[in-house]
C-alpha cells in the first residue's frame, strides 16, 4: 500500500509545479497570439504614425483608412468572401466524402486491392505531374476553367489525409463493431454511416478542419484558372489589391501626382489590414472543432 502511495505521489505535481506549468503553459500562448494581436492593432494605427514611431501596442493616433482603402473595392470585396465561403463549404464536404471513402475501404482487412489502392494513393506524395499537365487537364480536358470547379475539384482529395483516416479507422474502430453490423444485417453503406461515422468524428473533424484552411487560404488555383472578377475568391483578390499598390507604388516616380498618391495610401496598415479580413473569419471557425481536434490530432498514437 505504501509503494502504491508513493507511485501515485510520483505523478502528481505539487502546487508549486503546478504554477510554475501553468506560467509557462501561459506565457506560450501569449507567444502565439501576440503576433496576430500586433498586426490588428497596426491596421488601426494612422499611417504617418506608424512610419514616424513604429509598430507599437499603443499607438498614439488610431485610424480606419486602411479599412476604408480596402472596402473601396465594395461589391467585389463581398463576393470574393461570398465565394470563399461557397467553395470552402462544398470543397470541404466532397473532400470529407471522398477521403472517408478511400480511407474507410483501404483500411479493411477484407478489402482485396486495398495494397493496391494505398500504394497508389501514397505515390502520389512522392511524386506528380507538374504543374503543366495539371493545367492542361483542368482547362483542356476537363474544362473547368473559369469556374468554381477549378477552384475544388484540385484540392478535393489529399493523399496525405487519406493516410491519416485510414491509419485512424485501422486502429480506433474495433472489427467487432462491424461484425456486428453485419449480425444485425446492415450493408455496407449501412455499417459505414451509422456505426464507423459517429465512432470518426474526432479524425473526420481534424481532416476538416485542415480541408477549410486549405480552402480557405487557396490563392494560387484562382490565378491559374479564374478570369471571371465575380468569382475571384477571397485571398486572391487581396493579393490582386497588393499588386496594384506594388505596381503604384513602382510607378509613382517623383512627379506631383506620385507624391500624392503615395502620401494618400495606406501602405503597411493596408498590408496588416488584408491579415486581419483574411484571417479573422477562419479563427472564429476554429472552436468549433476544438472538441474534437486534440482527440484527431492523437490519431494512431495508442496501439494494441
């Protein structure tokens, strides 16, 4: 009973510790946060003040010009998020179908290519066609071009995530539960949405939530394939808003006209500004997948 006692006291911290832990534990996520707090309180900052006295948490002179500089694009500014949003939803739900189903199958047992399918999925980490045949395919044989296709289909299966569902389903549903569900008579698509999905979610809302940043952080697709502005998403047309100033700025030289439009332009709060409309809505999304993202984020640690 002693050595019981004195086992139990090995693991537990004394409050000491346990002040000392929750500093640090404190201290680092102030460290995390603290970046993106500056870059909020800089797009509010005034932009002669900014450029007299530097980044700073308590600027002497707030301000909205580079929020009102931004939102000049108006109607546009709406639709590029409207069109976010739309293909972050539906990129985000054909990707969780798709990848479940490739996991889900390569992940049985009695699955009698299942070495075939993992193999090819794993190759395509390794190696790919570039990106010319990537666009010739989309535009030419596919004729996605243009389109909000062009902007979810590409991204809509990820190699890497099928590996980490099919290593969660391998290891975290018992064949019992599936047994089971064959006792009770139920098909496969029957075992697979009633007992293996409910029984998935943590490792479904962690490949979910990776789905949405990607998604929502995509830029590249819409300078490949989108021509259209009224399906121009969000972050491309804040990098489109960043090239106009780049090229403004190029061309200013030193003639009247330049100085003052160099002088009416927010330049670095307009920077910190396309962060904060960018980013913030995607942070607010985060809590909705807290609960299960620890428990996703553990897939494939404990074995038998």
């Amino acid at each position: 009973m002693a050595s019981l006692t004195k086992s139990k006291d090995f693991h537990r911290l004394t409050p000491a510790w346990n002040v000392v832990f929750n500093l640090l534990a404190g201290l680092f996520s102030l460290a995390c946060v603290f970046p993106f707090l500056l870059v909020m309180i800089v797009s509010f900052t005034d932009e002669k003040t900014l450029a007299r006295d530097g980044y700073s948490l308590f600027p002497k002179k707030w301000s909205l010009e580079a929020y009102n500089y931004l939102f000049k694009a108006g109607d546009q500014l709406l639709r590029s998020y409207g069109v976010t949003i739309l293909i972050t939803v539906i990129g985000t739900a054909i990707s969780l179908a798709m990848i479940s189903f490739f996991a889900y199958a390569i992940s049985r047992k009695s699955f009698k290519y299942r070495k075939f399918f993992s193999f090819m999925a794993f190759f395509t980490m390794l190696f790919n066609g570039g990106l010319v045949p990537s666009y010739i395919v989309t535009t030419q044989f596919l004729h996605l071009g243009d389109t909000l296709w062009a902007l979810i289909l590409p991204m809509a299966v990820n190699a890497f995530y099928i590996m980490i569902m099919r290593t969660f389903f391998a290891t975290m549903i018992p064949d019992a539960i599936i047994e089971s569900g064959k006792i009770d008579g139920a098909g496969e698509f029957g075992i697979f949405f009633r007992l293996i999905i409910p029984l998935a979610l943590p490792g479904l809302a962690t490949i979910a939530l990776f789905s949405v940043l990607g998604y929502w952080n995509d830029w590249f697709n819409a300078q490949l394939y989108i021509e259209n502005p009224d399906l121009v998403p969000l972050q491309s047309m804040l990098m489109r808003i960043e090239n106009s100033m780049q090229f403004i700025l190029a061309n200013s030289n030193n003639t009247s006209l330049g100085v003052g439009v160099l002088q009416s332009m927010p330049q670095d709060t307009s920077r910190m500004a396309m962060v904060v409309l960018a980013t913030g809505p995607i942070v607010l999304a985060y809590p909705f997948f807290q609960r299960y993202f620890v428990q996703g984020l553990t897939v494939g640690a404990v074995k038998e």
